[in-house]
C-alpha cells in the first residue's frame, strides 16, 4: 500500500493522506506465517465487502511477510478511541457486528483503544460513511462464535450485567 492509497482528506489549505506502518517481529516462522495466511484471509474479505464488517470500518491495509517479519501498512482512522465514558453505546454494534456472526474467523481483541469513532470529523474525498472503525488487524483468526463471545464479556463484563 502506498499513502497516495489512503483516503485524501481536503482542507482549507492543503489536502493530506495518512498511513501506519507497523513492523511485527515473531520468535516463531511457523507463527508469521499463520499470521499471514489470516491477513491474507482479511484482506480478501474486506476488499470485497468496502472495508465493513457490518457497521464497523476496517482500514484498508496491505502487508509483506520476509521471514518472521511482518509489516502492515494500513490506512490511519481519523477519529478519537473508543474509552470506558464511550462504550456503553457502542456495545450492541459491536456485538452485533463483529462477536454474534456465525463465522470461524473474527476478532478476538475487543479493548477499548481498538475502536475509533469518527465523531463530527469530515469523511474524505470517496470515503464511505462510518460512524466506528475497528484497527486492531493481527486480533483477526480463525474462531468460534463461543470464543469471540467470551473476549466480548472481558472486555465489557461491566456492561453484560
């Protein structure tokens, strides 16, 4: 991915472009190379549905593997993250969306710091309309539904109640 592939925002004077770059190191090949298989996995997926998984945004991103190294190249979310004030009236999307689907794969890292919410900030030029993006892509593997559910309750027993 280059950062000319992100989403172009416009102001008054000038236009930008933002991106992350995050280097992974794994102890393992075997590891990386799981790791890859479900980038790989994600990334068709997201191509094919515009970057949701239902309501919740997903950068577009690109990786390289060399060895046991990973390095993802994402689109950066422009928004503020998701904190323990916020996240009470984002629980149901999220369950809804990304925990109670009958897949084998998902997410299983549901802290607060992986959710960004736009709020009143501007979409870019062709940006599609969301509300909430989810940034955490090495959470994504393969799992149950039963697993997702009980990272969900972790992370949001205060609410489940």
């Amino acid at each position: 991915m280059k950062v000319s592939d992100a989403t172009c925002h416009v102001k008054p004077y000038a236009t930008h472009q933002m991106m992350i770059t995050k280097l992974q190191t794994y102890n393992l090949l075997e590891k990386a190379k799981e790791f890859a298989r479900w980038l790989e996995v994600l990334k068709i997926k997201m191509k094919s549905d515009n970057w949701f998984i239902g309501s919740v945004r997903i950068p577009k991103f690109d990786y390289k593997i060399q060895e046991n190294k990973i390095t993802i190249e994402a689109e950066y979310m422009f928004g503020k993250q998701l904190d323990t004030n916020s996240a009470s009236g984002w629980r149901d999307i999220i369950y809804n969306d990304m925990v109670d689907v009958d897949k084998n794969y998902g997410f299983r890292d549901y802290t607060f710091d992986n959710f960004i919410i736009r709020e009143t900030r501007p979409l870019g030029i062709n940006e599609p309309n969301w509300t909430i993006a989810y940034v955490d892509l090495e959470a994504f593997c393969q799992c149950t539904k039963v697993d997702r559910i009980d990272c969900f309750k972790r992370h949001y027993e205060r609410w489940m109640l």
